[in-house]
C-alpha cells in the first residue's frame, strides 16, 4: 500500500512504531517502521510503478504471503521521507547497535568471524557507518556480513570475459549487496529480480545511499541503468549472459516450486562457466540440501559453512556454495 501524507508529526510516527494501522480496508502492523530520506522525484517514480502494477505475484509463498499484509509505504511531502513499515518484524535487529556512538557491541563469537568483522569495519566500515544514523533497524551486523561474504565471493569467483561482470540477483530486498558490489568489484551490470511489494524498498535505498547510479524499476525505460529491478511475477532476463548469480538468505523464504523455477531460470541465464553464490540457512521453509544444484553444475567451487552460521538470535547454521555453470 501506498500512502503520503504533508508532515509525519511526533503523533504520526509514535502511531507507525508502536500501533497497528488500518487503512483502505485493512490493518497493518507498522512496528518495523524504518525511514528513509526519499526525493519527490524518486517518490513519483514509485507511485508511477505501483500504479501499473498488476494484482499481486502469481505465486508468493506462505512465509512472503504473511508479510505482505504488513507492508506500508507512506511518503511525507513537507519533510522529503519515506516510511517503510512491514520488512522486520523480530526484536533482534539492531540490538546491538549504538547509532550514536555508531558502534557494533557484539563480541565476535569465534576467530573466523572476529576477522570477517574486522576486514569488514576496516574496509567497508566509513560506507556503512554513514548509512547508519539512518537505518538501525534495517541494515544490523548480519545482514552487512552475510552480504559481505557473498560480495567477496563474486570478487574471487566471478570471472567477465569483456567490459565487466553482468550480475543477477534474485531476492535482493534492501539492495545491501548491489550497494557494497557497487564499491568493491567491476560490476557492469546488475539485475535484481524481488517480490513487486518490496521492490520499492530496494529501489529507495539505492537512491537514498547511491543517488549517483542509474536505476530502472521494471515500468521505466532507462538506457544507461546500471540496476534493473524487475516483478517477480513479471521477468524477462537474457539468456546465457550473466557472469554471476546470487540469493542470499531468501530460497529459504520461498516454496520449493520458487526455488526450483530459480534454478531452471539460473541454467538459463549463467553463462557457460558463470558461476551461482548462494548463502541460506540449511532448513527454513525450504532446505538447502534440496536445491537442485545439478540444474546449474557439479563442481562447487566454494561448499562450506557461512561466517555469519550461528550468528543470528536464533543460531541457525548458514551454508555458502558457489557452483560453477557446467
Ligand atoms: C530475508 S530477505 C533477504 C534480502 C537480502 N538478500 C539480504 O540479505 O539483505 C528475503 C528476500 O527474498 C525476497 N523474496 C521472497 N520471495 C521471493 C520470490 N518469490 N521471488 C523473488 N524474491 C523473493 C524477499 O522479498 C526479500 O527481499
């Protein structure tokens, strides 16, 4: 859903953090409210979408289906904001951050993951600490680590014969990766395939935090766009052309139909020796070890438990493959 309002006033945003909504006919429990700072322009450009879009994903799975009732978006005239409401709803997230102080206070659990971190701060720590302030609830240390870790793996894994890396991203909600990706490797292209709800919040962090980087939702034609979100109802990608693949933390979220339909359209899309990175838990509502790998390839170049494996609130084990195209 798609609101704006003049000013958010103290009243409004205590009753988006702390109260369920109801509008148009139905009830939103807006406790996860996160905000960003948004253009009237970039506002416009998601009406413009919203707008067009069609009914809603064919096919969204029961886990997705619970959490699209909870979506909101209300854009603020006067004060140039956008509230997101719906994308966390678990206590954990940011717990453990000090925005003020914009420190990370959990002791690294073991040695891998005290040096994962420490790279981490060292090299990506200004980028990152400057979202911050901003964003507590959205972006906590796990989220930054487990897309640290893939964004390292396309690093030393993806190969592009010409001008750079064409990268699909399939689930990218709140578009950490293309954002670290953007800094950290020679990525040419990047195409992120996401639910036609959560889009929105994707393409609003990708203007807020990288205004400079030429974007197109799936209704707009632009020519030089480096990102190309598109519906997961509605997609078409080129075939055989993508030198890396990537889903982090969302096959698990998906019916196992979704995920093998991904990996059908992964053999499609990866070029000959592209290569597919991928980072899930090994059970949620679908398990790791019951992907059809061998759609994409036989040879897994990286097979191994995750940094962040065990990382979460509720310790759950992470697995990292990364499987070459056959
Ligand atoms: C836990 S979030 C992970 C987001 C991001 N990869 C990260 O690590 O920060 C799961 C993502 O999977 C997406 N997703 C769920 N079902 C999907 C589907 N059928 N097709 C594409 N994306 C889907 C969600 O919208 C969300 O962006």
């Amino acid at each position: 859903m798609y609101f704006e309002v003049d000013t958010f006033e103290a009243k409004d945003l205590a009753l988006l953090g702390r109260a369920n909504i109801s509008a148009a006919g139905r009830t939103f429990e807006t406790r996860t409210v996160f905000y960003l700072p948004t253009r009237a322009e970039d506002w416009a450009r998601i009406r413009g979408y919203a707008g067009g879009m069609a009914g809603g994903p064919e096919e969204i799975s029961d886990y997705w289906d619970a959490r699209a009732s909870n979506f909101l978006y209300v854009f603020s005239r006067q004060q140039n904001m956008l509230a997101i409401c719906g994308y966390f709803d678990s206590g954990y997230i940011g717990q453990f951050i000090d925005p003020t102080g914009q420190t990370f206070n959990l002791p690294a659990r073991n040695n891998v993951q005290e040096r994962v971190f420490k790279e981490f701060v060292d090299r990506d720590g200004p980028l990152i600490r400057s979202w911050y302030p901003l964003l507590p609830s959205l972006i906590d240390h796990y989220d930054l680590y487990k897309n640290l870790s893939v964004a390292r793996l396309i690093e030393q894994q993806a190969t592009a014969p010409g001008e750079g890396l064409r990268i699909l991203e399939i689930g990218a909600g709140g578009c950490l990766l293309p954002l670290l990706l953007r800094r950290v490797a020679g990525v040419q292209r990047y195409d992120v395939i996401d639910l036609p709800f959560v889009l929105p919040m994707g393409f609003a962090m990708m203007r807020a935090f990288a205004p400079d980087v030429p974007i197109a939702l799936p209704n707009e034609a632009v020519g030089d766009a480096w990102l190309r979100f598109q519906s997961s109802d509605d997609y078409s990608i080129e075939d055989g052309v993508y030198d890396a693949a990537v889903n982090v933390t969302s096959f698990g979220e998906m019916s196992q139909a979704q995920v093998e339909g991904y990996f059908g359209l992964l053999e499609q899309a990866l070029r000959p020796a592209g290569v597919f990175a991928c980072i899930n838990r090994t059970d949620k509502s679908t398990a790791f070890a019951d992907y059809p790998w061998s759609k994409v390839g036989t040879e897994f170049v990286v097979d191994s438990e995750d940094p962040v494996s065990g990382y979460h609130h509720d310790r759950m084990q992470i697995m990292r493959r990364v499987v070459r195209r056959g």
